[in-house]
C-alpha cells in the first residue's frame, strides 16, 4: 500500500481518538504555579536525605514486585482501610479509571456529573464507552438526585463515578444522594477520593458494605504527586477482575520506595495538609471581598472562581502577571467565565490575589 501516514491514521485511528486533543501540561518555569492542585509544600531538607538514602538500597536492574506487600500494608494502616477490602495499586488514579473501563464489557454506558473530573468523560471517549454526563445544580453545583436517578434509569449505566468532593468545583455532595445514586445503580459505582485527605470524610465504609461501590484515591494531593500512585479498594470480587487488566509492573521500583518512605513520615504531610486547610480559608475569605468576583467554598485543595465577562481571557492575563491558573471556561456552560486556582502557600496566594487585582 502506497497511502500515507495521515491516511492510515485517517483509516485506522477511531473519530472518537482524532477528535480528542492530547493533554496539555504548560510550562510552569518561572511562573507561580497555582494550576494543577499540587500540595505546594517541598519535603523537608532533612527528609530528602533520609529518603535518598532508602533509594540508595534499591536495585532499578530488577523488576519491581508485583504486588508491593509492604506499600500495600502502609496504605492501608495510613488511610484506615478495612481488612474486608483489597488494593489494586494503579500508575495514578487516572490509570485506575481507565482499568475500571477496560474491565467493563465494550459498550456499556459509563454516567458521571457534569462538570466532573475531565478524565472520566476522555477515557470514556478513548476506550468506545457511550458517556452520559448529568449536569449538576448551576447555582450550587449540588448533585441533582432526581436527575441522576432518571438518567440512571434510562441509560443502564455499568459504570457511575462519584468525585467525592468534585473537582473541579470542590463541594462535597450530600451523602444521601450519592448513597441513592449507589441503591438505584444497576452496575459499579466508583467513588473518587482524590481530594480525601482536604475533606476529612470517606465513603469506604460503603466499598465494605454494597456489592457495587469502589473507592479510588491517590497519593497526588497529599504531596507526593510525581510519583504517580493510585489506589482503589474494593471486594474481592471486583479486585480479582481488575488485576487481570491491570499491565505488570505498573508500579515502578522508585514509586515503591519513594511511596513507603512517605508513608512512614505520613505525619509531614498531614501538618502539610492543615497548613493548606487554614491557608484555603484566609484565600477564599480574600476572593470574598473582592468585588466583580464570585468564588464558592470548597472541600478540597482549590477554589472555583468566576469573574464575569471575562471569559477566556483571564487566565492569559493572569499568566502575563506571572501566575499560572486552570481555563475551565468553555469546558461546560456551568463554568463560564470561571478558572480553578490551587491553594498556594501563602507567598503564592498573594502573588495570585495581586496578579488578580491588576487585570480586574
């Protein structure tokens, strides 16, 4: 065949795949990043030597344990996970989600809130799964429980995520709806505890007790997010399955070690994370004040905020302020006008509140 490489794409690759757009990490030197919902705490000087010397012990020549016991037993003692749940430890959670679809059968219908988390709706596209988005409250962004039931009710969906708190507009649904959304569900439910340790509730004692709820969560927001590690726990019945897709060694040695050490200094990020809750706090009673700005409270590590009018063009004129921010307008007609900021320390928190006040 003499057709070239655009044709064979054109034949080959499905209109779901060309149509999508590849995801785009900006570059962040010489910015203060306030865009991607990083813990922005640097390890302690005196933990970094600690951690490279465990790394020092390692031997990256030989493949990494299938199975990781001893980060599975650290997980589960740090995040209070029951003995009556298994792990499946994923290259991020974002892995997670993707396994959870391609363990699925082709077809099946996957349903989420809208606007959620973007990677639901991508891997859905990716992987050939009708998606079916709900769209929340538009004033409080409130799981709409009528709405969701209906929606249930006439797509069937196999797979249902819950991101509990939502990202991106970090409120914390009311626990009475998710749990109807779980009763009225005829597959899997995923809860999706990413922003868990910013909450303060969990919804794992559920993963114990219904035959059709998973948790995921993730080391990201905790502080450790460039080691790409994920975790969900389910029954037995469910981690049984989704090992078989799961890819061998997805869990590099570097990850392994970095990750138990972390673990074992837990007590680091959880005064990391406090830091964060009392710094959220002084950011959005700041946004409150200001005027032309809305802003609404949240349960996670970033604000949603909306500045009418301004569209798309605020984040651009944030960056030439030197701040970097998350474009959510034209993503969903929930969030015109609106951009998500992560919580900063507190020189970063002002640098976005001046950069803020200059282009208003």
């Amino acid at each position: 065949m003499t057709d070239s490489a655009a044709a064979r794409v054109q034949r080959l690759v499905p209109e779901g795949i060309r149509g999508l757009s590849a995801y785009h990490v900006a570059d962040s030197r010489g910015y203060v990043k306030l865009d991607a919902m990083e813990n922005p705490y640097p390890w302690p000087e005196d933990l970094r030597d600690a951690w490279l010397a465990r790394l020092r012990g390692e031997q990256p020549n030989r493949y990494p344990e299938s199975s990781a016991p001893s980060l599975n037993r650290l997980l589960r003692q740090v995040m209070a996970i029951p003995d009556g749940l298994e792990l499946v430890l994923g290259n991020g959670s974002d892995e997670l989600i993707q396994l959870l679809m391609l363990a699925v059968a082709p077809g099946t219908p996957v349903l989420a809130p809208e606007p959620s988390f973007s990677m639901y709706a991508v891997c859905a596209r990716v992987l050939g799964r009708p998606y079916v988005p709900v769209a929340l409250d538009p004033q409080t962004f409130a799981l709409r429980r009528a709405a969701m039931l209906e929606a249930i009710e006439a797509h069937r969906p196999g797979l249902v995520f819950i991101a509990y708190p939502n990202n991106p507009t970090g409120n914390l649904f009311e626990r009475a709806d998710v749990e109807a959304v779980i009763e009225a569900s005829p597959g899997l439910v995923v809860i999706d505890e990413a922003y868990a340790p910013f909450a303060g509730v969990t919804m794992v004692d559920a993963a114990l007790s219904r035959p059709n709820v998973v948790v995921v969560r993730t080391v990201s927001k905790l502080g450790l997010a460039g080691l790409r590690l994920g975790l969900l726990c389910g029954q037995t019945e469910w981690a049984t399955e989704l090992e078989k897709v799961r890819l061998p060694y997805n869990i590099n040695i570097l990850t392994r070690a970095s990750a138990e050490f972390a673990l074992e200094h837990h007590r680091v990020f959880d005064r990391q994370v406090a830091r964060i809750l009392e710094d959220r706090e002084q950011l959005l009673g700041r946004l409150q004040a200001m005027n032309a700005v809305d802003v609404w409270p949240s349960a996670a590590n970033f604000l949603l905020v909306r500045v009418p009018g301004r569209g798309a063009g605020l984040v651009d004129a944030l960056k030439a302020e030197g701040v970097l921010v998350r474009r959510l307008h034209g993503s969903s007609p929930l969030l015109e006008d609106c951009i998500r900021v992560s919580v900063g320390t507190p020189e970063e928190n002002e640098a976005f509140l001046a950069a803020l006040a200059a282009v208003l």
